[in-house]
C-alpha cells in the first residue's frame, strides 16, 4: 500500500472516487495505484503531485 498517497488524498479531502474522477481514470485503476499493485504513467503522478502539493517521489513510496 502507498501509505503516503492515502494519507494525501485523505488530508485533500477526497474519496478514492473523488481522486480517480479528478485524475479522469476509473476508481479501480486508480486503487491499484494506491494500493502498489499499478505503477501509473508519469501524467498521472504529476497530477497526483498537483492536487496534493506533495512530490511524487514521496506518494509513490510503498
């Protein structure tokens, strides 16, 4: 699990509906990202990075 990234989108405020339709991908693929079970592409961690103000080298952590 991406503690890291739950933990962002938590403080964010947001569901992991809310991230996914922010990120314009479904709910399942974007819980197998934080879950570590998808890496994601560079676009979506930039975005991540952008709604949460956090670098993606930290929400990608396992």
């Amino acid at each position: 699990m991406r503690k890291q990234l739950k933990e962002a989108r938590m403080r964010a405020g947001l569901t992991q509906q809310q991230m996914a339709e922010k990120l314009d991908i479904s709910l399942v693929y974007y819980q197998k990202i934080e879950a570590g079970e998808r890496t994601g592409d560079f676009t979506i961690w930039d975005r991540l990075e952008d709604i949460t103000g956090i670098h993606q080298r930290i929400l990608r952590e396992i």
